[in-house]
C-alpha cells in the first residue's frame, strides 16, 4: 500500500523536479484512515536533515545526476550511506512504526529496509552516541567532494566502529553500461551489510 501510494506521488515529483529546481525535499508520511504527506523542508546538495518526530515512514527526493558513460547517461541516483545511517537511526530510536524509509529519485523509487542484524550492529556501537543530546550526528566526519558526499573519516577509530564505518564508506559505482548492473553491485555491497535495497520503476 505504501508503495502504491508513493508511486502517484513519484509522477508528480517527475514533473515538479523537470519544470522547477532540482532540490532534495524532505516528507513525513503519517498514516490515519488515509495516508497523509507533511512536507519538512529542503536538504542540502549532500543530504536532507533527519526525520526526528515520529511517523508511519518518511522519504526524499533525489534530484536527478547521471551516471557518465561514454554514449549515454543513465539516471542512477539511489540512497546514500549517509541516508541509510538515518534509517538505521531512526529505526533504533524508533522514531518509524516501520523500519524502512524511501527515496523517490528520476529512475523509480528505492525502498530502504533495516533488518535485525544492521539494528544489533549499530546499536552495539553507537551505545555511547545514542544517550547524547544529539543522537542524530554521525560518529565520523564527512569527506566532501566535487561531486558531494565521498565517505566518511573516523580519524583512525575505525576499530571501534567496524560495522558503521564499512557502511558509511561503502562507495557507489557509476562505472556501469545499465541502470541494472550498476543496482545489482550497489544492493550486493549493501545485502551483506543487512540492508535491504530495492527499486521499484
């Protein structure tokens, strides 16, 4: 159901994203008797702030970026690991009523599901992180690049962080002919991590 919905919203994102700035956009997605969408704002060129109240699920926008081929561009915009670090976030301070969230991007929809083990993973060590003010900052700081966010540096804490610092430095390849191959390697790196990817078209 949730999918079904989020693919009506998906065409108007299309033609929103074509005719107006190409921005990262935020929502919450409450469910009553219907499903609701509450808009929370524009994100950065990096990433979109944390969803921090509580929700059925939320997702954002991915603006369109290509992937550089030598004869054709293929839209390939999936989920960055900062935005699965979020979900897995979120889920552990459960702040979703389901552990997954969404991004809506030119190619379909990609849907984030956080399993079990990613959960115990995290939460084993982030404990510290977790009973700040702040639980929401990242254990690591941002490496950005020309082309945005490039990794994460632990400055040499990457032992304490063994499972958080393979995700957050997982890259993501644009060297691919297909949107399909280029999706398989992405959702293989993160299939032995415990996350779930998948696109929806």
């Amino acid at each position: 159901m949730t999918l079904q919905f989020l693919k009506k919203y998906h065409k108007i994102f299309i033609f929103l994203t074509i005719l107006h700035k190409k921005e990262f956009l935020g929502y919450i997605l409450k469910r009553g008797n219907k499903y609701k969408l509450v808009y929370i704002g524009v994100g950065s060129s990096i990433m979109v702030d944390p969803v921090i109240s509580k929700c059925y699920a939320c997702f954002h926008t991915h603006p369109p970026r290509c992937l550089i081929l030598p004869k054709e561009d293929i839209y390939f915009t999936p989920p960055s690991m900062a935005d699965i670090y979020i979900t897995i976030l979120a889920c552990i301070l459960k702040k979703r009523k389901k552990s997954y969230s969404f991004v809506l991007a030119m190619e379909g929809i990609y849907k984030i599901k956080i399993t079990k083990y990613a959960k115990l993973q995290a939460f084993n060590e982030l404990g510290e992180l977790l009973l700040l003010e702040d639980p929401w900052q990242f254990p690591a700081n941002p490496i950005i690049s020309e082309n945005g966010l490039d990794g994460f540096n632990f400055n040499g804490k990457e032992s304490q962080y063994p499972y958080i610092s393979e995700l957050l430095n997982t890259k993501i390849s644009w060297e691919f002919y297909s949107l399909q191959n280029a999706f398989e390697f992405y959702q293989n790196s993160l299939d032995k991590l415990g996350i779930i990817v998948t696109l929806s078209y």
